[in-house]
C-alpha cells in the first residue's frame, strides 16, 4: 500500500476498540485537539500508537472557556510543547454564527484566536486552522500580522480570492474525501498547487457520495488521492508520493 498520512482526525473520538485498527490504515496521523480534554486524551493515545501525532488547542464552534480555563490550557500545552506537532484544532466558528448560535461576541473569538496564534510563534509550531469563506479573510490578517508561515487550512472552502493569497503565503490545504462529489472542492483541488496540499478525514466526522453509511476510516483518503489524481491530470504514484511529502515535512512525522 502507497504512503499516507491523514493530516487532520479527532481519533479522540473514536472508541477504544476501534483506533488500533484505524491506526493500521496509514503511515501516521495528526490528531487535533478540541479542549484541554482532548488534548490529553489525544497525548495518552500518541504514547500507546508512536503514529500518531498529537496537535494541541481549542476548536472554535463552542462556547469560548473562561479566562481560568484557556490559562489552565494554556499552561498545560507549555509543559507538554515537546509532544505536540501543531497547535491546533483553533480558528472561528463561521457554523456557529451561520446558525445564530454565537454565545460570545465574535471579537472574543478573534481575541481568543489571536492568543493562540501568538502561543504557536512561541513554542514554534505550526497551527492547525478551521476557517472557511470570509473567515480565512481575518485568520490570513492574523497570520501575516504576527509572521505566521506554517499554517494549514483544513477542509478549507474560500472564494478565487481567498485562494489566491493563502498560496502567496505559502499557506496548506488539505482535501477530504468530499472532493469525490463536491464541485466547489473540486475546483479549489483544480486552482491550487499541488505542493501546497495534503489529505484529511476530519473523521469521525461523515461523508456522502460513495461513503454514505460508512465510518469515517483513514482508508477512504486512497480515494481522494485517486480524484486528485484525475483533477491534476498526473500519474498517481506522483500525487502519492508528493502529497506525503508535504505532509510529512510539514508536521515533520519521521
């Protein structure tokens, strides 16, 4: 089987049962992180399974923890700065407001996206980002801002625009297997250098198309590899091989 690194899971939460086997599936995986819960939860299964890799942080479509809870994270992601590969899940939550469903003001969410931001130039790592549409706008002000140059936009959807200044940036993307029925993925898979891009799951999150009724499993990224393949108009072993590459020199999970 080809090489391959899914860049982007929340194997936290799977079941136990379940994760030896998802494991098996690729070369190795960056599991992202959605509190302070998480992130321990995904630090205790990187020391059981040396595949995969923890990323540590905040997922933004919740309510914002309070002062004492973001220090507390905080403070814990110091002491473990050697264990994790990217901070991240973090971002803003464009679902939430979609839905009217902001608790916080949405400049707390920048606040609290900017800390983060800042916690990564510190430690020196890549962040892992969730923002989509106009709110890649302000996360892409942030970045520049604080002289950010990895970062990685998973699942990423953005306007011809957008797209345009995460590749001056030199910013990744990374590509679920939606991209099997989604023309908007498509096209984005179409416009986008392809030494910029990498592969995720976001599982256990589900998918349509061929996946409907299935489990969200690291084997189904053969797949999106296959259509980008198709897209880009190269030979598969290339895409293969390229795609690891970024991946693997981007969360350096030698």
């Amino acid at each position: 089987m080809r090489k391959i690194i899914d860049t982007h899971i929340h194997l936290d939460r799977y079941k136990d049962r379940e994760i030896s086997e998802i494991v098996s599936e690729v070369d190795a995986l960056v599991s992202v992180s959605m509190n302070l819960e998480s992130c321990k939860r995904n630090l205790s299964l990187a020391k059981i399974h040396p595949s995969i890799r923890p990323a540590f942080g905040w997922h933004p479509e919740q309510e914002i923890p309070s002062d004492d809870q973001l220090a507390q994270l905080f403070s814990w992601i110091h002491t473990k700065k050697d264990e994790t590969v990217a901070i991240g899940e973090i971002g803003l939550p464009y679902y939430l407001r979609k839905k009217n469903k902001l608790v916080q003001s949405y400049a707390q969410y920048i606040e609290v996206l900017e800390s983060f931001i800042k916690l990564a130039v510190q430690l020196d790592k890549p962040v892992v980002l969730h923002a989509v549409y106009d709110d890649a706008h302000i996360v892409c002000d942030l970045l520049e801002k604080h002289t950010v140059k990895n970062a990685h936009f998973h699942w990423f959807k953005g306007e011809k625009k957008l797209l345009e200044r995460l590749k001056t940036n030199r910013y990744h993307i990374s590509v679920t297997p939606d991209l099997l029925y989604e023309e908007e993925i498509q096209e984005i898979v179409q416009g986008f250098p392809l030494d910029l891009m990498m592969v995720e799951t976001d599982g256990p999150w589900s998918f349509k198309g061929p996946f409907v009724g299935k489990q969200t499993r690291p084997r189904m990224l053969h797949s999106t590899i296959g259509e980008i393949s198709q897209i880009k108009e190269m030979e598969l072993d290339d895409v293969y091989k390229l795609i690891y590459i970024n991946s693997n020199d981007f969360y350096i999970v030698k």
